[in-house]
C-alpha cells in the first residue's frame, strides 16, 4: 500500500492534488484518520513538476473543502504560499462550524502576502467544522499561463499540535506472511513474563446487546451470561463490523474490517493469504480447537485456518445440544501439555425460533403462535411477502427472546464445565456476538439488511485471567479489536488492532481513546443489500448502496435518538459532510484481496437455506 503524508479532500469543478500523488496518476488513494483530523484525496492527474511533495494547488476560480473536527485553541496554518503563472491573486480562508454561521478565518493579498499564515480558530468546544480555502485573480497572469494552470500553491495546512506526518495505517494494512512463521513475543510479556492462559472466544450468533441483563434487561433471560459480567468486563459500546456472520466473523479473526478482508457475500470465504487468528496463537505456542454451529463460518469458507480441529456437529439443532456435547467431552480430555485457544461459535437465538415451552415461559408468555418462529414465515416476513400485525410482532420476538434463554442456559452448563475442571479463573473467556436482529424497529426483520444500531451494537463481555473485581467500559470498541487483544492476553504482539486490555485497565487509556472518539467502519455487501457506515461516541452515519434502503444519507444521534428515527443529514450538514467524506475516501482505499470465491456444495446449501441464508 502507498503511503503518503497527508491528502485533502475537494470539492468542485476540477479536482486538486499534491505532488506525490499527481506524479503518481492513478495511485492507490489513502484514508487517514489522526486524532479524528480526517483527510482524504482525489484523483489522479497529469505530471507537474512544479508542485512539490506536501503542497496543494488551487487553481483561480476554485475552493477547497475539506472537513475536521476541532477543538477551542487550535490553530490552523499555511505556509510556502506562492503564485504560479500569475502576477497577482487572492487567497480567502473561511471556516463554517456545525450550527453555526461561516466566517473569515483571513484573506491574503498575494505576492506581498507570500508568507506563513496563520490563525486561531473560532470555536467554544469539540464540534464539526469545514474548512474552506478559495484562490481568485486579479486579472493579471504571465504570457504562458491558461486557465487551468494559473492559480495559487500552497502546503497541505496544518493544525498545531497533530502529528499528520507520523499518522497509523495498521488498520488498513493487510499483515504479511512473516506474521504466521514468527509469532512475535509482546514487550510486556518479556517484562512480566506471564503465563500464557487458555483462551476462549465464544460467539453467540445473532444475540442482540439489549436482552443480555448486564446490558439492562430485566426479564432475567441471562443470569449465566450476567454471572460473567460479574467477573470481568463489560464493554457497553461494542459495534459489530457487519450485521452478517461470516463478514462479522472474518473481523474478528483478521482484525480487519470487510472492505478490507473482502469476505462479505455468500460465495466469499477467507483465503490462504489471510492471516488469522489462529493461526497467530498457533505460531505462538498453542493448540487452537473450534467448534462451530453455523455453517457461514465452516472450514470450506476458509475458517478452519491454523487450527489444529475444527468440527461442526452433526446436529446443530436442539438447542445446541449437539454442540454442547462435543464441547463437555472435548473439555474433558483436553491435553494440559500446552495452552490452548478455544474457539466456539453458538447458533445462538438464530432463527429458526423453536424454544421448549419452559423457556416462554422465562420470556414473558406461553400465549405466543409457534409457526411464527419457522424459516418459511420468517423468510416471508423477511421478503415483505407477508405483513406481520403488531400482534405476531411482538409474537416473534417473545420466541427469540426464549430462544435467548435457552441458549444462556447452554453457556451455564458449558462454564459450569470449565469451573469443575479448575479451568474457568485462569482462563480468558471472550463471549461476543456476530450481530443483532431486526424486529420492525426499521420496518425490517432478521439481519444482514441494514446497519442500523439494532444490528451492529452487540454484547462484548470478557473475563480475564484471575480477574478481581468487575468493570465496565463506555469506550466505543468494535470486533477487529478482539484480534489484537487475543494476542495481548496470549503474549503475542499483534501488528494491527487496538488490544481492549488497555483500555479496560487503564483509566488514562479510556480518556485517550475517547478524547476525540474512535471510528468504526462497517459494511454491507450481501446479495443485492448494500450500504456502509461509520460510527463514533456520539453519532452513526449511514449510506445506502441499494434501494431498499433508498437513496438518502442517514445521521443520528447516538446519545439523543439512540432508537435512530430522526435522520439528521439536512440539518447537520458539516457532519454530514465530515463522514460523508471518510466513507467516499475510504472506499478507494485498496488492501491486498484476502478473500476467495467458493463453491456451496448442496449438503450445504440444504443448511444454509434452514438458517435462512439461502433461498
């Protein structure tokens, strides 16, 4: 990938660059995001040897937008200003803050102001802002000018106190093969020389964060997932990386997120240049077991990469029962010659929704028409082929609520397993889930269709090795950051990724992580349903790529509207605008393809099409 020092984003007629990458033509084009100073380029275009490496120009008669986030004091600068194929001009700098109307930041008379500039910028608190920088003659220019190469250069603008130049791209860097020969040991296990602990990453597959009790629910659905939380760390701010499994899952064994990992339609499975995690803790010493109930995520699409045994049950069915069994008997003669990483994927409260009766009962009613929780009608409901009234509605979801019950019970029996084995307070136990469900809060049911928060905020619970007392974190984290914390726990020095140990450990971590707010990318690519997002602290930003979404951008507010029903596009557009470019930009980002077409044999289609995934 090419690295450049920084790039902005344009907006008008012509499209404005800086020397490396108009001798570039068409480059590979960048997103940075340093301390949330978000910049992006444009491109390519033809060779001009007389704008040099960091410098813009701006022909006359155009404006530069470009878009960030501020705060009181900071101070916006220019230098090497200079006229190219002309006499004289003007240089006009503007800023226009969220809510607030635009002002001058400062006009420049060129050539006697051909200097540095500089200027503080008006605002009373963190916000939004557009910065906007136009070039306009005085009718002047040399005999050898023309329109399209008279104007003013400059260099990119700095804002006082950021480092552009040494900016992180490890997010978007896909690791190298030396990652799987040489499993690096992390400077604080050299420091502590810790021993490594037994790992487990359990996945409960589409349980949504607001049913799970330590999350706020008090049906008591979940006394076993609660009894957790009790133990560790709760993250309340978890976003999901897609609203699918096998994009989702591909995150977190990657540590990358879908436009990057490439693995997000039905035919895409992660290939041999993927790096996984397994395979990273495998190199590192340990003996990697999965065992999985849902099919997305099986060896034939790749995942079974650096474990040494990866097995789906015969029967997956039943309320896990197949799968729990193959857990209990593996617990039960797992070798102790090494550690191990266990990694376990739960179907979970994935429709079909068949709970046993007693577990209605926990849900909140027995009064509930059990044919709403087949595939066929789901899938109806699904395809808008068939109306769901309120009443079978609020039907569906007494069933996957009972279903969550159930499946609580499961993990019970499974930690039960581990405390009688003396393996539960040593170990690092992950529990994670892949993705939400929809239930009408968007005129949809199920998932993998939109990115609306019901489908991307998901319970992260963790409990560490010999934890001593609990913790929550309001820290925005997301799925690629259990690649980098798998790593941490296991010793291992990941080469992308924020590890979630610091953050939950450290108080001074949460205030550096949430100084400006962290961004998180998500994406949907599955079948005809397309759209992206970005989230941070306090806002989600989406734009459809389908129509079933329609056409126009959508911005909540997280804090005010966490329900998303207010879509404030119109009347925030600086925002609108800032994300609206991290997206645009981070599109063309281009990262090694790690993905690759797969076949679906029809034993496994006849699965996939139970769960829903196929038609």
């Amino acid at each position: 990938m090419t690295r450049n020092p920084t790039c902005l984003f344009v907006m008008g007629s012509r499209h404005l660059f800086f020397g490396r990458l108009r001798r570039r033509g068409l480059a590979k084009v960048l997103l940075m995001v340093v301390s949330a100073f978000a910049i992006a380029c444009a491109g390519p275009t033809t060779t001009d040897s007389a704008v040099d490496d960091g410098e813009l120009f701006v022909p006359f008669g155009e404006r530069l937008d470009y878009f960030v986030e501020l705060t009181p004091g900071e101070t916006l600068s220019i230098t090497n200003i200079r006229l190219r194929d002309a006499e004289a001009g003007t240089l006009d700098v503007t800023v226009l803050p969220d809510l607030e109307f635009e002002r001058s930041l400062g006009r420049l008379q060129l050539p006697q102001d051909a200097r540095r500039w500089q200027a503080s910028v008006p605002v009373s608190e963190r916000t939004f802002c557009r910065v906007s920088i136009a070039a306009s003659s005085n009718g002047t220019s040399t005999s050898t000018s023309t329109e399209a190469t008279a104007g003013v250069v400059i260099t990119v603008p700095q804002i006082a106190g950021r480092d552009l130049a040494n900016y992180d791209l490890r997010q978007a860097l896909a690791p190298d093969d030396e990652d799987v020969q040489v499993a690096r040991r992390s400077p604080r296990a050299q420091q502590l020389n810790e021993p490594a602990p037994n790992i487990i990453v359990y996945v409960i597959d589409t349980l949504r964060q607001d049913v799970v009790g330590a999350y706020g629910d008090e049906g008591d659905l979940t006394p076993h997932l609660d009894a957790l939380a009790r133990d560790g760390w709760t993250f309340e701010d978890a976003i999901a990386q897609s609203s699918w499994t096998r994009a989702s899952i591909a995150s977190v064994f990657t540590g990358l997120e879908p436009d990057l990992h490439g693995v997000n339609d039905r035919h895409d499975g992660l290939g041999g240049e993927a790096v996984t995690l397994a395979e990273q803790l495998s190199a590192g010493g340990y003996r990697a077991t999965g065992v999985v109930a849902n099919q997305n995520v099986g060896e034939q699409f790749g995942f079974g990469q650096g474990f040494a045994s990866y097995t789906v049950p015969r029967r997956t069915g039943g309320g896990g029962a197949g799968l729990n069994r193959r857990l209990l008997r593996w617990l039960g003669r797992v070798s102790t010659d090494k550690p191990f990483f266990l990694y376990v994927h739960s179907i979970g409260p994935h429709a079909p929704y068949e709970p046993p009766d007693e577990y209605l009962t926990r849900s909140g009613s027995t009064e509930v028409d059990r044919e709403l929780g087949e595939m066929d009608v789901l899938r109806a409901f699904r395809d808008r082929e068939r109306e769901a009234t309120t009443e079978e509605r609020q039907d569906v979801e007494m069933l996957y609520r009972a279903e969550t019950a159930l499946y609580d019970q499961k993990f019970g029996r499974f930690i039960a397993r581990l405390k009688e084995l003396s393996l539960y307070d040593s170990a690092l136990i992950v529990v994670v889930s892949d993705h939400g469900e929809e239930f009408w809060e968007h005129e949809n049911w199920g998932h993998g269709h939109t990115l609306f928060s019901e489908v991307l905020k998901v319970p992260l619970l963790m409990k560490p090795p010999f934890s001593k007392e609990a913790s929550r974190s309001k820290a925005l984290v997301q799925h690629t950051d259990l690649f980098a914390t798998v790593l941490d726990f296991a010793g291992l020095q990941a080469k992308h990724g924020v590890s979630l140990r610091e953050i939950a450990e450290n108080s001074s971590s949460r205030t550096a992580n949430d100084r400006f707010g962290r961004t998180v990318f998500s994406n949907l690519d599955l079948d005809t349903r397309k759209a992206r997002s970005v989230t941070t602290r306090d806002w989600e930003y989406i734009v459809p790529g389908s129509s079933h979404l329609g056409a126009a951008p959508m911005l909540f507010d997280r804090n005010a509207d966490p329900d998303q029903l207010a879509n404030l596009a119109a009347d925030r557009p600086v925002i609108a605008g800032y994300f609206s470019m991290l997206l645009a930009k981070r599109a063309e980002v281009t990262a090694p393809d790690l993905s690759e077409p797969t076949a679906i044999p029809a034993e496994l289609e006849d699965q996939l099409k139970a769960l829903g995934y196929l038609n």
